[in-house]
C-alpha cells in the first residue's frame, strides 16, 4: 500500500507567517492528494482537493500544490484561528491513507 | 445544509459487536459515496471504510477487514458499520462523511465514541 507521510510533525510560527507543510506519498499518485484541517475538539474539515483546488468557503490564504509524489500546503499568513492539526490524504484509490499529521500553533 | 450524524457508539467488551449509524439529510444521498474514518484517543485520522452510492463498491483498510462490513439504505438515507470482534484497538472516534468524486471527504459528522474494554 501507498503510505503519506507529512513534515513536520509540528510547528510554531508567528501570526503573519508563511507556513508550508509537507506531504510525501511513497508512490505517485499524480494529483489525487486532499488537505483537512482539524481544530482542537473538533471535527475534521475539507481545505483543498485535487493537490491545489481550494473547497468553497476556505480562505484565499490557503494553497497547495504539487504532483506525484510531493506536495505542499501553505499557509501565507498565518491567522490565530489557523491553529489546528493538517492531514493530507490520499485520495486516488482505496486504501485512502492519510498522513500523520502537522500540528500547527502560535509561537 | 449537509447535516450527517453518527449513533451507535458506546462502550463494549472485547470480542464484542456493534453497529454504528449514520443519518444522512440535505443532499441525494444515493448519489454519493460514503466513508467512515476513526481517530483514536489523541491520534490522528484512520480511513476505515467507503462504499459506493449504489453500495455496489465497497472496500476496507487491512485493519478492519474481515471483521467489519459496511452497508447503507437508500430508502432511508442511512449509512452503517457494521463491528465485528472488537478489540481495544478498535477503541475510537468514529465519523461519517460525505464521499465524492476523487474520494474526497468534503462533509464530515460530529462522530461517535466505541470504548472496547473489560
């Protein structure tokens, strides 16, 4: 199966920051790669599909990019709402794997 | 409003069985995959299971397979897991969610607690 890892497991940054995470499939999976945000205590929430289409309603400030193997999520100026755990997920067939996750929090 | 909630949950012995529900208003339910995902206490996300609109398509994580079996009825706009020989490790937050075209979770849930303990 295609394991996703994702760099770093955590981070802290200051609010205005550009964060960038890191997700890393071990075999292509050409752009079939999602971002979820999860808050503490709450429930996971859809970010970008497709490695760069951002789902309705998220901010402008977040992007992704990539293909095949590497893919990235930036956060071009981070926000205090922007705490939260990043998971990517593989999105192309079953197992739908996701990664370990990023923790991100204000420095 | 997409609005997805969960029952079922609760606490089981090892071994043991459960089926968990997922009540599904606010879009054509038929016309949408479903999955379900787990996170265990202070872990990250698990995919679990997903099936197909139709419920033709089913597929599971090696984890989980051959215990648990995934269904849904159309008629009643419900999703289902069915849990098979429980063990702690089964032990999670148990969410469904909305599945569409790239197996994208796009609606999630509030989730529902399985405790597998003695």
């Amino acid at each position: 199966d295609i394991q996703m890892t994702q760099s770093p497991s955590s981070l802290s940054a200051s609010v205005g920051d550009r964060v960038t995470i890191t997700c890393r499939a071990s075999q292509g999976i050409t752009n079939y790669l999602a971002w979820y945000q999860q808050k503490p205590g709450k429930v996971p929430k859809l970010l970008i599909y497709a490695a760069s289409t951002l789902q309705s309603g998220v901010p402008s400030r977040f992007s992704g990019s990539g293909s095949g193997t590497d893919f990235t999520l930036t956060i071009s100026s981070l926000q205090p709402e922007d705490v939260a755990t990043y998971y990517c997920q593989r999105s192309n067939s079953a197992p739908f794997t996701f990664g370990p996750g990023t923790k991100v929090d204000i420095k | 409003e997409v609005q997805l909630l969960e029952s079922g949950g609760g606490l089981v012995q090892p071994g043991g069985s459960l089926r968990l529900s997922c009540a599904a208003s606010g879009f054509t339910f038929s016309s949408y995959g479903m999955s379900w995902v787990r996170q265990a206490p202070g872990k990250g996300l698990e995919w679990v299971s997903f099936i197909s609109g139709s419920g033709v398509g089913t597929s599971y994580a090696d984890s989980v397979k051959g215990r648990f079996t995934i269904s849904r009825d159309n008629s009643k706009n419900t999703l289902y897991l069915q849990m098979n020989s429980l063990t702690a490790e089964d032990t999670a937050v148990y969410y469904c969610a909305r599945t569409y075209s790239g197996y994208v979770l796009d609606s999630w849930g509030q989730g529902t607690l399985v405790t597998v303990s003695s």
